[in-house]
C-alpha cells in the first residue's frame, strides 16, 4: 500500500459563530477520486481550500507528501513553496473556468503558460504540447488562437482542465467543475475527467452535490453535513448500502428527483 498523497486530521474552522469544519479528517491515496458530497453550507468547499492550503484551520493539520514520499505540513511550508506545488505537483479546478484561466491569452497560450512555469523554453514543443492537449480535451486545434472568451462554458472548462493537467499534477482539486453546465455538456465533461484521472493516474479530490457524478468518477466518497463528515466509503457501498440517516435521505431523494 502507498503512503497518501495528502492527509489530514482534527480540522477545524470558523467563520464567526458558524463551524464550518469540525474534526475532519481525510487521506487521499496516488490515483484515488475521492469525492466530497452533502448539502449547500455543509462545508465542502471549505474543505478544498484548507486542504489546498488557500485557508489556515484554526486545529488539525494537513500533510502533503512529495514524489520522493517526504513528508510536509501544508501549512508551515510558505506562500511561495505553496505556490510551486500549485503549478507542479497539484492542480484546482475552478467552478466557473473564468477563475482558472487567463482569458485575455489564447487558448494555446493557456496551456503552454503553464508548461513555461515548470521550465519549458522550447517554443515548438510547448505548441506541439498545447495542440494534443487540446485534442485531448476535445477542442478543435484550429482554436489554438482564439481567446476562451469566445468558447462555450464547456468548451471553457475542458480547456481549463487541459491547462491544469498539462503539468502532470498527481493530485487535482475539483470544486463542482460541471456546476453550472447543461446536463449533455456535464455527462461529456465527466466521462473526460473520469479518463484523463485513471490514464494519468491522477488523484483526484472533487466536491459535488451531483451524486450522479460522485457515483460516476469517484472510488470513494465522503459525505459532509453541518461541518463534519458523517460517513465515507467505497462508492457504491456508501450509495447501495448507506448507513447513516442523512445519507440514506441524499439517496433517495436523488432516486425519488
Ligand atoms: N468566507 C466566509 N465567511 C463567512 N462564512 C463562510 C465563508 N465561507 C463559508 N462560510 C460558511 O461556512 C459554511 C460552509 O460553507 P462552504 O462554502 O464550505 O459550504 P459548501 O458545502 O461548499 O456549500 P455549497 O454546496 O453551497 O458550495 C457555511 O455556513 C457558509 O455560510
Ligand atoms: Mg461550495
């Protein structure tokens, strides 16, 4: 068995009079999607971001561990070492793709900035790379130079994901990346990121309410409310088998919709 990619213990947050997080734990294993599921304000995205290390808990830690299986707590490791394993070794993946691209440089450009960021120089193989990354993402390479403005937000997102994965991420945060999308254009968008994650054995941390999604993409699921995790397991047992009674009420009111 690995070690996890990233793990955490007693994590605890406030805003004001509100717990956002009481004593959450989590371990993320080398290529496991894992997916945080419960209603709006059970802290799910909360969750991301003190994993992600954009928020500080008030208790608890969390854990990175490198590629060479070293450990680090996130929190101690500093704005600008932080920032490095954003564009290496991690990747986030915004809601809305505006968050997480540049829009005023193509889409081309979007990708290859980030290989740049790791020390790519060479301006033909960044364009050779940019251009199967769009391929891969399904988007028409003629595009290369337009600005994602002038995409649709599916075509907008899946660049996104292009841009993120293009580094070779081992671990990607995903905050509802089919939110807001049409239903069509968000059964595309998963199947993609359910092949890109298990081609490249990435780890993927992905917070949904969609439960259709989490059944769909994750091997695991952790299900939240009020700010604590109220039961996790493998997917289908936590969805065929719930034990817990908010669980068991997510369930079917998925199967009653
Ligand atoms: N910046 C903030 N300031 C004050 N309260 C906040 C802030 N961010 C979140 N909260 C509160 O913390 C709780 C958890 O919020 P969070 O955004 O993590 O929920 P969520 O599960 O992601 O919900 P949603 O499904 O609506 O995105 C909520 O009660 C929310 O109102
Ligand atoms: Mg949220």
């Amino acid at each position: 068995m690995s070690f996890p990619l990233l793990e955490a213990q007693g994590l605890i947050l406030r805003f004001g009079t509100t717990t956002a997080l009481d004593d959450v734990g989590i371990a993320v294993h080398p290529g496991e999607v894992v997916a945080i599921v419960g209603e709006s304000g059970s802290g799910k995205s909360t969750l991301l971001r003190v994993l992600s290390g954009q928020l500080v808990p008030a208790a608890g830690q969390v854990t990175y561990r490198d590629a060479q299986g070293q450990p680090h707590l996130l929190h101690e490791m500093g704005e600008a070492a932080l920032r490095r394993l954003m564009r290496t070794d991690w990747g986030f993946v915004h809601q809305n793709a505006r968050d997480g691209l540049r829009m005023g440089v193509s889409a081309g450009g979007n990708v290859g900035e980030r290989l740049m960021a790791i020390g790519a120089r060479h301006y033909g193989d960044i364009r050779a790379q940019a251009t199967e990354w769009l391929r891969r993402v399904e988007i028409d390479e003629a595009r290369i130079d337009h600005l994602p403005r002038t995409f649709s937000g599916g075509m907008q997102q899946r660049l996104q994901i292009a841009r993120t994965l293009v580094s070779r991420p081992r671990l990607v945060f995903m905050d509802e990346p089919t939110g807001g999308l049409d239903v069509s254009v968000q059964a595309r968008l998963l199947d993609l990121i359910r092949g890109l994650a298990s081609e490249l054995n990435i780890a993927v941390l992905l917070v949904t309410h969609d439960i259709a999604a989490a059944r769909l993409l994750a091997h695991r699921l952790m299900v939240m409310r009020h700010g604590r995790v109220v039961e996790q397991g493998l997917t289908d047992r936590v969805l065929d088998d719930p034990q817990h009674p908010y669980t068991q009420l997510l369930v079917s009111s998925v199967l009653a919709a």
